[in-house]
C-alpha cells in the first residue's frame, strides 16, 4: 500500500474511533464512519470491507502501539520506573476520559458469537498485553528498580482496575480521584521507595 492509502486507513480509523466510543460497536454503521471520515461509500470500502475489519484493526493497533513502544524504551534502556509512569499517567487520563473510552465498543465486538469464538479473540488480546506488561515489569525487577513481585497477579490488577474504571465511565460520573488512587496503589506496589523520583540512578 502506497503513502497516500496507509494514510486514508489512518484517517478512517481515527474518525471511527470516535464514532465507536460515542455508540459502542453493534449501533456504528459503515455510513455513520463515512459521514465521520467524510468520504464516500466507495472511498470507504476502498480500504475496509466492514465495522468488524476497522474495529478489529483498531484493536490490533492498539495493542501493537503501546507493545512496540515499551520494546523501543526497553532497547533504549530507559529506566523502567519512567516507563511505567509514563504509561500510567496515560492510563490516568483515559480512565476519566469516557468521550473517547472503546470500553463499551469492545465488550459489544467481542460478544458477538462468531467472533468470541475465534479462538477466543478477546482472550489473545489479553495475553498480548499481558506479555508485554511482564517484560516491563521482569525488567524493572532485574534493574532493581521494581519488588519482586506476582507479575501475572499485578498485571491483572492493572489491566481489570483500568478496564472496569473506564467501562464505569460510561455510566456515571468518574472523579479524577477515583483513578489517582489507583495508579498511587500500582506504583506502591511495583516501585521501590529507593527508585523513586530522582533517586532512580544511585540503585543502576
């Protein structure tokens, strides 16, 4: 695909993530994200057959994303607190954001029958994510930086406290401090007191 095509793909997906988080997945029509991308029908399907091939891209990418830049700052050997506070302040902000939350998209596209069962799709998505948290975190616990801790348990904790916070967001009023708390017991949890702040590089 040339620069032009990858770039209308980007511009589609972008335009039907709004339009997903605003009505969820099963209401979202393949017209609803042409007047969002403002392109015709057949610029459109061009590019995507269906909602299920944008949103499951979405997804993919998404997941891709936040897998390639943890690998990138690993590679560049950042420090793993950094990373993880960089991450965590996005969580933070996301979890509030109920505008642009996929929460409800993703519970609705991964309902449907013949896509839950899939290999179970859903569950590939959380072990993807789930081996990407466990190379942060066996990182920052070979630097030191991070306890020896549960990490399957831990990244539990963080990927369902996240989830269910922004779900929660499209139903009722979420205080900021509802996840500040959170992301405050995470960091608690993974962070050595002595790797903290500015005192990450005496303990390298």
């Amino acid at each position: 695909m040339n620069k032009r095509g990858q770039e209308t793909r980007q511009h589609i997906k972008k335009c039907a993530c709004s339009v997903f988080a605003e009505k969820g997945f099963k209401d979202v029509t393949m017209k609803d994200i042409c007047e969002a991308a403002k392109l015709s029908r057949g610029g459109l399907y061009c590019h995507y057959e269906s909602t299920r091939q944008i949103f499951q891209e979405i997804v993919d990418d998404m997941t891709d994303l936040q897998e390639n830049m943890i690998d990138l700052k690993i590679r560049q050997n950042q420090p793993a607190v950094t990373i993880l506070d960089d991450i965590l302040d996005k969580y933070e902000s996301e979890m509030v954001d109920s505008h642009s939350s996929l929460s409800v998209a993703i519970y609705e596209y991964f309902s449907i029958h013949d896509i839950a069962c899939q290999k179970n799709a859903l569950y590939e998505q959380y072990t993807a994510s789930a081996n990407t948290w466990k190379k942060l975190m066996q990182y920052g616990i070979d630097r030191k930086e991070f306890y020896e801790v549960d990490i399957a348990a831990v990244f539990d904790l963080i990927v369902f406290s996240y989830q269910g916070v922004r779900m929660y967001s499209k139903l009722m009023p979420v205080e900021r401090e509802i996840p500040f708390r959170i992301i405050k017991e995470i960091r608690k949890i993974l962070v050595r007191s002595e790797c903290d702040g500015n005192n990450i590089s005496s303990v390298l």
